[in-house]
C-alpha cells in the first residue's frame, strides 16, 4: 500500500512540474515578465511544490523497495 502512495506523490510531483513549466510560458508571465522583469508566482510556486512532492515521493518509493 505505501509503495502505491509513494508512485502517486511521484506522479503528482512531476504533474506539477509539468504544469508549473506550462505557467511560465503563458503569455501571461511572458507579460509580467516584461513589465516587472521577474517570472510570475503561479509558475515558480508549481515548480518548487512539484520538486517537493516528486523528491517525497522517490525517497518514499526507495524506502518501500528496501524494506521489502
């Protein structure tokens, strides 16, 4: 069961990753990127968020695969 958890942190974690990359090249935080000259929250929040799940969700399936 745990090993199931740790594939779905995995899956959720590289999602957000995916979807925080997707934010940051919208048209509109290449906008505000031009006006204010730094990249919007959304995107860079998705990617550390995604990072953080993705990195859970290795170690817990590493952990998982050695106890077993």
């Amino acid at each position: 069961m745990n090993n199931i958890v740790a594939l779905a942190l995995l899956a959720g974690g590289v999602l957000l990753i995916v979807i925080g990359i997707n934010a940051t090249n919208a048209f509109s935080a290449d906008a505000t990127r031009f006006l204010t000259g730094s990249p919007t929250d959304k995107g860079i929040w998705m990617l550390i968020g995604g990072i953080l799940v993705a990195v859970a969700g290795v170690r817990e399936t590493l952990r998982s695969s050695r106890a077993g």
